[in-house]
C-alpha cells in the first residue's frame, strides 16, 4: 500500500473477523515499532505479544475500555521503561513507537485500536513483566469486522486552518 | 513510496541540501498530524510552521541541540496542550502525532530530525505561542545534503528477539 494511503485508511477498528494475523505480519508490525526513532536512541520499549484467545479474553480486562482485546486476532502490549529519561521522553517515545505500529498494520489491511491498562497488577499478573514497570498500553490488531479499510474522506479532527500556524500563533 | 519503504527509510537526518519544501508537501505532513490517533479523540496539538530562514536561525537557539533548525527547510514545532488530560496522555499523543508526519515526509523523500526546546521563554517570543502551553517540540524538515533517504538495512537498534516477548515475558 502507498505509505498515504496507509496514513489516510488508519482508523480505529474494535470488531475483528476471526481471521489470525500471519505471523510475518506481525513480525513487520514489531519492526516498524522496533525501528522507531527516541530520545538519544534510548528505546524505552518492549512488546508483548499475545495471540492465544483464552488470553487475549483475560487481558481484555486490564481496563473497562479494552473489551475490543478479547476478539482480536493479536494484542500488542507495549511496556514502557522503569524510570523516565532526563528529558521526561518515555511517553513521547512509546507513542512514535506506537503510531509506526498502527501504520505498518494499516500498511497490510490490518485494523488497530488502542487501550489503556488501568489494573496493572492484574496486566503483569497475565504477562509476566517486571514488577518495576509502571507503562503498559495495548494495541489490538485484526481484520476489521465491517469493512476493510480504506481511505477516510473526512476524519473527526480538528481543521487543518484550526491547528496550522503559519510562522507565528 | 510504499509504506514499508518509508517506514525503513526513515532516518535522522541534521543537514539539508537548502531546497524549500513545496508548501502542498509541507499541508500534507501537517495533515498526516491532525488524522492521528489520540486519547478520546482530544487531539491535543497546534502545529507552527516556520520557513523563514531567519525566524529558523532564531529558532535553533531554544536547545543546545536544535542546531540542524538553522538549515531545514522548514520546522514544524508542535505545542502540547495547557494541561494533561485524565489519562496522562498529552506526550504519547504528541508522539503519536509527530511519527506520523515524520513517515508522511520521509514517503515525499523529505528528511527530518527532533529537537527538544529548553529555552521555552525563547520560543514562546520567536513563535507567539500561548503562556499557559508548557510543551514544544521541533521537527526539522528537508532534502537530505549527503544522500536520498533509502531503506536502513540495519538500523541501530535493540535485536527484535531482545524487545519482542511471546504470551509472556
């Protein structure tokens, strides 16, 4: 796919239709995030990556909003660092990283949507992840449910005029 | 370009051969930030855009190393919202929103490289931006000097096998 069309077909997608991610795709969407630039080249990230379902049902309840995790084909959990950087760029960095991911998928047909982890303890409970990381996020992948993805005409956003200031605010 | 390829041929790049961006390449990058993803939607960014050569150079003083600002073509330098929104979002949203202009350039064959601000008062006088916004990013933008951006075979980066974890960690 053209890389504008891949930024212009991404949109959040919840329901999936069964179908499993191949595991090569999986693999270029971990190298997207894998490649992604960060402060000092830092990488302050790691991937979990779950496929198997009686999982993917449990870790749909790290949050009230991640029910959508439950009929993915693969969850992404990206974990975050023990502790920040002097530049305060862990968040920064782990949203470059996912944002390449969202895109690699898109890239291949693959809808996304993330989630939030709220019961950290019960996410490092099913992952396994060190007890000293505070970060974790998810990314659920598949094929959407409705309609492949194709190019949104007029995303909800904010104006270009509204938000693009040229030279000065 | 395809998606795979600009995602690969996405590099730092600090020095710039002197030719201006088309301004409808520059509306495409800033509208690959506004179709980004982010926490309920909230879209939590202004982007300012500075071509004028001698409004760049001002600009490269705001961080020790924002040198590269000096010769871009262009800056786009995102600014975060007054406060953080419930979810503690406002960075990883940013992140989200710088990545995507970063491959929406680098699929045009338009480098790009990020520079912190430290000197926020600085840039607050050069850009005008609001009192109340305590978060400012550059991107610096243009053709690279030394050579066209091409697929990194082998980008500087943690293996895939060390980041990637499988069900579990």
């Amino acid at each position: 796919m053209q890389t504008w069309e891949a930024i212009t077909s991404r949109r959040n997608v919840r329901a999936f239709d069964g179908r499993p991610v191949p595991a090569a795709d999986l693999d270029q969407i971990l190298e997207a995030g894998r490649r992604s630039p960060s402060s000092q080249n830092w990488q302050p990230w790691d991937f979990i990556v779950v496929t198997d379902r009686a999982q993917l049902r449990e870790l749909a309840r790290v949050w009230r909003g991640a029910a959508h995790v439950a009929g993915s084909a693969a969850t992404i959990v990206v974990i975050g660092p023990a502790a920040d950087n002097e530049f305060g760029r862990a968040q920064f960095d782990l949203g470059q990283a996912t944002m390449s991911m969202l895109l690699a998928a898109a890239d291949l047909g693959i809808g996304t949507c993330h989630a939030g982890v709220t019961d950290l303890e019960l996410a490092r409970e099913l992952l396994g992840f060190p007890a000293d990381r505070p970060w974790a996020f998810l990314i659920s992948l598949g094929y959407p449910a409705d309609r492949p993805l194709t190019p949104v005409r007029n995303p909800r956003r904010r104006p270009l005029d509204e938000i693009v200031h040229r030279g000065r605010w």
